[in-house]
C-alpha cells in the first residue's frame, strides 16, 4: 500500500464510511477507490497515480485539504515541513492546549461531532503520553478541529498564538477553495441520483460503452432508444 492510499483509507476509516459508502458519496465506482486505496492497479501492476480532478473529488467528500492532498500525490512540494521534524513535547503541549478541561472521552467525541473524523480516546491516551507518534492524516483531522494551519504543530502555541493560527487557517481555506471546480465534474453532480448511480457502477460500464459508440456513429437516442424498446418486447413475447 502507498503512502497516498493508505492516506485514503486513514481517512475514510476515521469517518467510519464503508468503501461503498465513501465511493457513493464522491460518484464513482468503489473498484476504483479501492484501487486507489491499494495505491497499485492490479491490471497494469503500475501505481494508480490519481489525477488532479480525482484528488479534488475525494477532498470535497472527506473535507480533506485539496492541497495536501496534492502534496502527498507528489504534484505539488511540501517544501516548507520537508526539513521539519515533529517533536512529540511540542506536540503533546499543542494537544493538551486544545483539550483544556475536557476528558479524553469528550475530546474524543468533541472531535468526531465537529469533524466527523474519529480519534478513539486510547489513540489521544498513547499520544499524550508520548508512546506514539500521529500519522499525517491524524495531523489533518486535529487541524481542522482547532482550525488552525498544520504550522500550528511545529511550535509551542498558548491561547494567544492559538487565535492566530486560526486566522491563518481561515485565510488559507478561503484562498484554497476559490479554484473552480472543473466542469465536467460539476456537470456529473448536477445530474440525477439514478444517473450518477448508474455511470458509477462497473457493472454499467460496457451500457455505458455501447452508448458511446452509438453517440460517435450519429445514432439518435430516440433511434437507440425505439430499438432497445422493440428488443425488451420481443423478450417478453
């Protein structure tokens, strides 16, 4: 599994979302997500390499930063965390600021009521007493709880620079989401449900085809459409 798909799959798994589930929600087929969990196609053996308009979709289904997304597909550089490492003193401080007064247990359930990630409170035990350390994706889901930027857990905050890094965040998720979602995806979400359904599942995929070809050669859907009708009758009969 690659780095970017197991990515995938911390995330869709801190949402409790089956690969269905997840695959639904971002209208298309759940082989592909699942081959984009893998990181590898089994039919060509080569990394799936997701392009930019996919990374996009699973953003908006997972509320996931689209750029760190594109940091870990290896479009875009990390070139600010490249040469940083994550202390965990720095990081237990950081956490323990945003707990306060709360219990493991409502911190927990704080995070997954304002995210929709989960965070299991023996997770957030190890983490506080510095016996593991928080995957990228973990990273991600606590910032965009505090709603501050992934800087925030690089350097000691208090609640002063706290409100700051807020700022930070808002700035930087409004600047982020003023990229145009492109066309042809924002085509597929305007369609039907049953017609997103359909185009999403592999099993449509040679109906899909045929229509494809049929659109190529100039045949009028009304054309296809009588033809498909005097078959399913002859059928019947």
């Amino acid at each position: 599994m690659s780095n970017l798909g197991a990515l995938f799959r911390e995330i869709r798994l801190s949402k409790k979302w089956s690969i269905r589930q997840a695959a639904k929600k971002m209208g298309i087929s759940y082989s592909y997500l699942s081959i984009l969990e893998k990181g590898v196609d089994p039919r060509t053996g080569k990394d799936s390499n997701p392009k930019p308009e996919t990374l996009k979709i699973i953003s908006k289904a997972y509320g996931y930063p689209y750029e760190e997304l594109m940091k870990a597909a290896g479009y875009l550089s990390d070139e600010n965390n490249a040469y940083r490492k994550l202390s965990l003193d720095i990081f237990v401080n950081n956490l323990n600021l945003l707990i306060e007064n709360m219990t493991i247990e409502e911190f927990s359930q704080d995070i997954y009521k304002k995210t929709g990630y989960q965070i299991k409170p023996y997770q957030i035990k190890s983490y506080l007493k510095g016996d593991i350390e928080p995957f990228p994706g973990t990273l991600h889901i606590l910032s965009k709880y505090a709603e501050v930027t992934m800087d925030f857990w690089y350097t000691p905050n208090n609640k002063e620079t706290l409100k700051i890094e807020r700022k930070k965040y808002h700035q930087n998720k409004n600047k982020l989401y003023q990229e145009p979602f492109p066309k042809e995806y924002a085509f597929f979400y305007n369609l039907r449900n049953d017609i997103k359904t359909f185009l999403s599942s592999e099993e449509n995929i040679p109906y899909i085809k045929v229509a494809m070809e049929a659109q190529k050669k100039n045949i009028n859907p009304d054309t296809l459409k009588l033809l498909v009708d005097t078959i399913a009758k002859e059928k019947e009969a």
